[in-house]
C-alpha cells in the first residue's frame, strides 16, 4: 500500500468534499505534491490534519485560526501525539463555552430569548417592549446568558 492518496481517496476517508480539500491546499491549510500526471498526491498524514480542521471548524475555529494552530506543528516532521495535544489542550476553554452556549439553547428554547420577535406569550411579560434591544443585536438573553431586563 503506497503512501500517497489521490484526492479523491483523501475525500473519501476524510469525508471531506475534494473542492473542500483543494480549498484547503489554497489556504495553506494542507499540503499535497504533484504526480508527473500533474494530479494531487496527498501523504496519509494529511486525514489527521483534515480531521483536526473538521473538528476546529465544528467548535467554532475561523479558518485564520485553524491555520494559526497548524502553524504551531513542526514543519520538518510529521506530527506527534505530543504535538496534537499540545494544541488541542488549548481548546478546552472554547469548548466550555460552546457546551454552555448549547446548554442556555436547550434551557431557552420554549422561552424568551430576546432576540425582538416578541412571539411567544412569555416575550411580553420577561421582554415587554423589547426593552432586551438595548442590550444590543440578536437573541442577547441567550448569547449573553444574563437574566431578562
Ligand atoms: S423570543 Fe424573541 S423576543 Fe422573546
């Protein structure tokens, strides 16, 4: 079995799109060489960097900051368990706030969130005039967990 995966072999163990992955290769993001077809070959090392981009993006990592974290790995080498640890250790914080922000989702769903739609019955008595688009844009009583105004 050789080393190097075509694009689409890439796609489909990542489950990633190939016009994903070759966005991916403009952004920096990943790497691939070129067979002297011309076609993408991509080292079997790129799925954990693939990976670590689906699951970056899934806790809420612009793609700036996915390329910022990659930039952390040794570039002379392929990574280590060490090395992906390293980086992860740093995410617990966004996580937290991605389980609390999920949580208050769950706990608001049936009520007001103040988002000004003043739709649901209980809008008028905890949001009476939309007093909550003081507090600025969007569904402010979910995304900043404070009580009602
Ligand atoms: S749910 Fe929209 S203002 Fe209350």
């Amino acid at each position: 079995m050789t080393d190097l995966l075509t694009i689409g072999a890439v796609s489909r163990r990542s489950g990633v799109a190939t016009s994903a992955l070759r966005y991916y290769e403009e952004r920096g993001l990943i790497s691939s060489e070129r067979a002297p077809s011309g076609h993408r070959r991509f080292h079997r090392a790129v799925l954990r960097r693939i990976a670590f981009i689906v699951f970056a993006q899934r806790i809420g990592l612009t793609l700036e900051e996915i390329g910022a974290e990659l930039a952390r790995l040794p570039p002379d080498r392929v990574p280590t368990g060490d090395d992906w640890s390293r980086l992860s250790c740093t995410w617990h914080t966004r996580i937290d706030e991605q389980i609390a922000e999920l949580e208050r989702l769950q706990a608001g769903l049936t009520d007001c969130i103040g988002c000004g739609c003043l739709s649901l019955d209980r809008c008028k008595l905890v949001n009476p005039g939309d007093c909550e688009a003081e507090r600025g844009p969007g569904p402010t009583r979910w995304v900043q967990d404070a009580p009602g105004c």
